[in-house]
C-alpha cells in the first residue's frame, strides 16, 4: 500500500469537510443578516459585577441546542 495515497486521501477528505462547513456557517450568517429577528441573541453581564444562575443557563442552551 502506498502511504502517499493514504494522507491524500484524507486531506481531499478534510477538504471537502472544510468546504462543506464554510458554505454552512456562510449560508446561516447570510440568513442571519437577511432576517435578524432569527438570530439568537446572547446574554451577557459584565464578568467581575454579576453572574448568571445555572437556570437561565439551562433556559438559554436547551432551547438553542435542540432548535
């Protein structure tokens, strides 16, 4: 077996991979833009004046996670 043809292969296969996950962040961002009611918009505080309880920690990701 020729070593070359194994790396090739799995560069061409990190390509494609690489490819495929630019043109889908690119295509959200695009939607994103197009209709910014859809974005999820984060909550933030200042690190060094508040914290968030583990609540709404929860109540942001699940929601976020199984859309």
């Amino acid at each position: 077996m020729d070593i070359r043809r194994i790396f090739r292969k799995s560069t061409t296969d990190w390509d494609v991979m690489r490819a495929r996950m630019l043109a889908e962040t690119s295509a959200f961002i695009t939607e994103c833009m197009q209709h910014p009611e859809l974005a999820v918009r984060i909550p933030t505080v200042p690190a060094d004046k508040a914290r968030f309880p583990r609540s709404l920690s929860e109540a942001f990701w699940n929601p976020v996670l199984e859309d």
